[in-house]
C-alpha cells in the first residue's frame, strides 16, 4: 500500500534509562550525526522525570517530546499518577500507551489502554498504541486473532479521524529487548493484517493514513530491510535509542528507504 499517505516515525523509548542530566548530552550527539533531510519525524518518549531537561535540549530541533505512559484520569488523588494535561502542559508530542511491559508489569487491560489512548487524543497528542503477541501464542498460532483483538479494542469509540491520528506499533513480546527481530517478512505480516483489521473496522481511507510502527530489537543493521516493508511506517525503539549513533543510523534508513520509492 502506498506509503505517501502517511508520515513515517522513528520513537525511542528509553524506557527506565537516562538521567535529566544525560539528556542534553545525547541530543547534541544525536543532533551531530542526525541526516539534515528531513525523511521522517522522531520523538524520544523518556521517562517523566527526563522529559523536562529533554525539552529543554531538543528545544528548536526536529526532536519531539514523547512520554511511555498517561493516566486515564483528569486531575486528583491519583497519587503516582501524571496526566495528559502536566504532559501537554510541557510540550508533549506523544505518549506510548499500553506497552507489553505496563500490561506485564501494571496489569494494564486493553480497557484501560483504550481510555488512555482516547484521553490523549482529546488533548490533542498522538498516542502510540502497542500491540504484539507473546512467543507462546505465536507458537500455538494465535498472533493475529490477538492482534485483531487489541487493536480493535485499543480504538473502541474512536471516530475515523480520531482512529488517523493515532500511531500503532506492532511489538511482538519475544522480540523486546531479547536480540531476536521478527524477520522483516514476520514484521510485515502483522503490520498488514493491522492495517486490514482498521480497513474493516473503519474504512479503506483510514487504513491507508495510519502509521504503522514495528518495534522489538529494531537497530542500525536491520532497520533498513523492516522500513522498506509497505505497512511498515516506522520503529519504535528502545536499547538503540540510547545510542545517539545508532539512533542516528536508524533514521538516516528511512530517508534511504522513501529514496528507493
Ligand atoms: P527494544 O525495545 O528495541 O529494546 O527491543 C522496543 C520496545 O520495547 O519498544
């Protein structure tokens, strides 16, 4: 399917890494080694604390600020909690919601990934949907009725425009942090059946402008082969992203891959 009807996007998640100090260090060297061309959007979603100093050093730059999680509630005894108004407040851009380890760790539901995600839209910030099957329902055969089962209830109740304007990344669990990538083939399957499920749920035209991401040990060497699949959009990555250089080497392939178009 035609890419030109959506915007490419390389997100790091820097999941529990990085100190408000180490911030402004990484983005001058990402900003170094970062392609001048402008072939895709980036954002880094650090963790609350970071997001400040990060904000302070991508200010001007192409950089965009993203946090890995929102509360589903407004304002209030929520403690622990920090909501989609203090990260609008501080020029959020994006918010990653429902990532395997908050669903593995926090028992979030796909519920409360859907309340997150149509909060975040009404303030106006693009959520970044996960999504992605454990190795033991990859092997037992059952990757896409679950994807299918996540992805139409993580946008329940939303409109068609609301449904384009949101980001979905395909993570496959066994592929997080391990080393091991789904082949590009594999990453490809999913992110097609994804942007089938939206076209049935929803319609053709939306199906075609939403951005798809692959994410699960995406880095320099392999970036290329899973940006030049058609449903895939973009990554979302994590180990890489804490290496300005790799990072860099990550973004600079989409510029190659819209290149090859
Ligand atoms: P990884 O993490 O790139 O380190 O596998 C990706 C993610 O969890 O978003």
């Amino acid at each position: 399917m035609n890419k030109k009807y959506r915007k490419a996007l390389i997100a790091g998640n820097w999941k529990m890494n990085m100190l408000p100090s180490e911030a402004k260090g990484f983005v001058e060297a990402l900003k170094a080694e970062m392609p001048k061309q402008k072939s895709c959007d980036v954002a880094i979603c650090a963790p609350f604390v970071v997001m400040p100093a990060l904000m302070k050093a991508t200010g001007g730059s192409r950089i965009a600020l993203g946090a890995q999680d929102v509360s589903a509630h407004d304002k209030g005894a929520y403690t622990g909690e920090v909501s989609i108004a203090q990260l609008k407040d501080i020029g959020t851009k994006y918010v990653i919601i429902g990532h395997s380890e908050r669903r593995q760790y926090h028992g979030e539901t796909d519920e409360l990934v859907n309340a997150k995600s149509l909060k975040t839209l009404d303030a106006g910030i693009t959520p970044i949907i996960c999504v992605g099957e454990s190795l033991d329902q990859r092997e037992r055969g059952l990757t896409l009725p679950h994807i299918e089962y996540q992805v139409r209830a993580a946008l329940t109740a939303m409109s068609e425009e609301q449904v384009r304007r949101c980001v979905i990344a395909y993570e496959p669990i066994w592929a997080i942090g391990t080393g091991k990538t789904a082949t590009a083939d594999q990453a490809e399957e999913v992110c097609e059946y994804i942007r089938g499920v939206i076209r049935k749920a929803f319609s053709a035209r939306t199906a075609r402008s939403t951005t798809i991401l692959y994410g699960g040990s995406m880095n320099a060497g392999n970036a290329m082969e899973l940006l030049g699949k058609a449903d895939i959009d973009g990554g979302l990555i994590g180990g890489a992203s804490l290496k300005p250089t790799d990072f860099a080497k990550i973004i600079a392939a989409t510029a190659q891959e819209s290149a090859h178009e």
